[in-house]
C-alpha cells in the first residue's frame, strides 16, 4: 500500500498491471490494497477513465495516510542501510547503496509532496 501511495503523491501514473509489475505482487494484491485505501482509510482515490489510472481526488492525502508513507519510507530507508552496512566499503554497490539510503531518508525528512 506505500507504494501505491507514494506513487499517487507524486502523480505518476498508477494501474493495477503497473503497481503489480513493480512490486512482483498479483493484480488482485494490488486492487486488494487500492480497496483497503479507499473504503477502510477514506483515502480521496478515484478511477480516471481518459488516463486510465487511478489518481488523488484531493491535492493531498488525509494525515493517517501521510503518516503511513512516512512509516513505509522510514522501513525502506532502514533495510537500505542495512543492506549498504554488508557491502564492502570500496565497492561501487557500497556508494550507490549510500546515495540510495540519502535519497530515501530526504524524502522520509521532507515528507511525499
């Protein structure tokens, strides 16, 4: 469900095929979790038939939701540096694993805009 929120907050194109393709989950996962959002959250998500996705209703999502990315990008930025604290320090996994780490904290300390 992060994801899928994340990707609405930022207002890139959001299907059931796309968010599964990217997670590696099933569709019915997917519609599962966009039903969870809308009817037990309340979250202002509605169906656009000319861009055929799904999109915020309002600019900005209710705070439980705002506070359930943050949650979701605090877990990411966590297993990222775990991941960056295995890996060899002159490795160019072990740089690209710290800017990773970088970008997702930014984005937990800024919050989804």
């Amino acid at each position: 469900m992060g994801r899928i929120v994340e990707l609405l907050q930022l207002g890139k194109r959001v299907t059931v095929a796309s968010v599964a393709e990217d997670l590696q989950v099933s569709a019915r996962t997917v519609a599962r979790d966009l039903e969870y959002l809308t009817h037990v959250l309340g979250a202002p998500i509605s169906y656009d038939r000319v861009l055929r996705s799904f999109v915020l209703v309002e600019e900005r999502l209710p705070l439980v939701l705002d506070m359930y990315v943050r949650n979701h990008l605090r877990q990411e930025a966590k297993r990222a540096m775990d991941y960056a604290s295995k890996l060899p320090s002159e490795s160019e996994e072990f740089v690209g694993g710290l800017a990773y780490v970088h970008d997702v904290i930014g984005r937990v300390l800024s919050g989804i805009s």
